[in-house]
C-alpha cells in the first residue's frame, strides 16, 4: 500500500494547501471511511466540474493547482480527491475507462466535433477496510440538480460511479472499455489516447485543439 501513499508530481499530497486542506475536512473524524466520506463531498461539491478547465499542460493537472483553482473535470478532481486521501493516510489510485455521454451540452458536442465518446474519464479508487472501493467526484450537486442528472454519492463501501440514467430516464452514462488503474496520474499514456481519438474523427490534432479553442 506504500505506493498508493507517497505523493507524486500531479498527486502532490504533500503540498501544503493540500495537507492543509485534508486536516482541516477530516478534523474530529476518526475512522478512515468517514475521512474519506468527507474528503469526497469536498471535492465533489466544493470543486466546481468545469468540463473546459485548462488541461493542456501537465502542471494544471496537479492536485494543489485544481485545489487553488477551485474547479476541475473528472480526472482534475480525481487527483485532488486521491491527493486529500493519501494526504489523510488513505490509500489511493486513478482509474480511467472510456464512457459515452449521451447527454452532452451543445457547447461541448460542437468542441467534440459531435463525438459523444470521452476517452479516459478518470475517478478514483479509495483504499477503505481492506478492499478498492470506487469514488467518483466529478459532477457538483448543483450542476445534477441543474442538469437532472443523478449525483454520485459515496458511503465508502460501495462503487460510487457515474449513473447510466439520468433523473427523467433518459440514457445518460455507457461505459464502454475499462483502462484498469494508476499509481500516478498517466499524462503520456492519456495523450496519445487523444491522439488516437482525434485520429479516428478523420481529423488532426491541431484541427481538434484549435476547435477546442475556439468554441465560446
């Protein structure tokens, strides 16, 4: 479990906005579940899901910069929630899987070049009474309670992941293909799946970036 502790470059736990943060939401707790329940609300509702957040360089991507900036999209919020835990003696890792959303803002469909397809949709996994237990913190309740889309909550015993429904019914979340777990946050391995992504459009990457750039 060591490995799942240490701090890394994005997975900075040991940054002191960081460390000071996980002290300050787990103060009075007790039991790591209840650490964890806390460091996930957090991060959850307090770190605003920004689905534009600025990702380009690997630096915006470090737990204490999402922390600072104080919103992120999946995989930005689960590097800090993964930071918060580790810095809380929680073990912790990154997991990635591929998912469709059929529920996509208009804005974020033209960036996407009408793809409904995100590749390495990133969430957690929190180490809690000696089993992996899934967390997912990217949507904040009140983008749910605008969007209709069902919250993710997390008791600490059992998988919080996307909903396939939304409120109403309407298909919202597929997962499609798994990409297992990370120790550290994998910005090589995620690139190139852009890349490949971007390929499969019959588009280049230049094409793509700037489109993303341009879309308001």
């Amino acid at each position: 479990m060591q490995e799942y502790l240490r701090p890394t470059y994005t997975i900075d736990c040991d940054a002191e906005p960081v460390r000071a943060k996980a002290e300050d939401l787990t103060r009075g707790l007790e039991t790591p579940k209840e650490k964890a329940v806390a460091l996930f609300y957090f991060v959850r509702d307090q770190i605003r899901f920004n689905p534009f957040s600025p990702a380009e360089q690997l630096e915006y991507n470090k737990a204490s910069a999402v922390l600072a900036r104080g919103n992120g999209f999946c995989y930005q919020k689960a590097i800090l929630l993964a930071a918060l835990s580790r810095a809380s003696a929680i073990p912790a890792r990154l997991r990635f899987a591929d998912i469709r959303n059929h529920i996509l803002s208009e804005e974020f469909a033209a960036r996407m070049f009408g793809s409904n397809l995100l590749v390495y949709h990133g969430y957690a996994e929190l180490h809690l009474d000696g089993r992996w237990v899934a967390a997912t913190p990217a949507y904040d309740l009140k983008m749910c309670q605008d969007n209709g889309f069902i919250p993710v909550d997390f008791d600490g015993e059992r998988d919080a992941k996307l909903h396939r429904n939304a409120a109403d019914g309407r298909l919202h979340i597929e997962y499609v293909k798994e990409h297992g777990h990370r120790q550290d946050f994998p910005w090589e391995e995620i690139l190139r799946a852009r890349d490949e992504f971007v390929a499969a459009l019959g588009i280049d990457v230049g094409q793509f970036m700037a489109k993303w750039r341009s879309v308001k």
